[in-house]
C-alpha cells in the first residue's frame, strides 16, 4: 500500500457512517466549510462534527486549513476519487460472490426432487 494510502475496511467504516456521508455531501456542495456550519446544517453538535471531520480527515477524505480561528475543511478530490474507485472495485468483487452463491442455490435447487 503506498505511504498515506488508508486500507479499504478503513475507507469503508469511515463511509458507512450517515452522517459523515451526509458531511462529505455538503463538503460537494458548499466546497468548503467549518464544523460550526456544517454543524448548522445536521442534527448533532459541533463536537460531534468535529468527531466525525477527524474520522474522514484520518482516512484522507477532507483536509483542514486554519483561517483565522477557525478550521476550513475542503474534500480531498484525488484521495474521494481513489476512494470512489477502491469502493466500486469492493463492490463488483461482492456482485461477483453473490453471483457464485446464486448459481450455486439455484444448481442444487434444481437437484432437489419436485414434490
């Protein structure tokens, strides 16, 4: 794994979580913003979003500037995109087990006797 690359299991706890789903969409969105406003914009606290934009910010997907008193946070458009990539390939790897496991249900259902 090359240096600051995060393992998918990493990638995908930190992605499965709604409401830093619902952070990383408003990051799109607005492009950048504080914990603070971020926090106006979800039902949990500042804290809590400061919580959650440490997660995504350990994984690579936002990164924080501080702009007077306050921390910017922005995506990380290459390391979303890596990411967009490393998901997707998880997810035709688990298309193509649950297409084994069908093929596999339906071959003995067929050797199953009919009634």
């Amino acid at each position: 794994m090359p240096a600051g690359a995060v393992d998918t299991e990493t990638l995908v706890a930190a992605v499965t979580e709604p409401t830093r789903r619902r952070m990383l969409s408003l990051l799109l969105e607005q492009g950048e913003s504080t914990a603070t406003t971020l926090a106006d914009s979800l039902p949990i606290t500042r804290q809590a979003v400061s919580k959650h934009l440490a997660v995504l910010a350990r994984v690579g997907l936002v990164k924080g500037e501080k702009s007077g008193r306050e921390i910017r946070y922005q995506l990380d458009v290459e390391t979303l995109d890596r990411a967009t990539r490393s998901l997707g390939e998880l997810a035709a790897a688990w298309d193509q087990r649950l297409m084994r496991i069908k093929q596999i249900a339906e071959r003995a259902a067929a050797k199953q006797p009919k009634q």
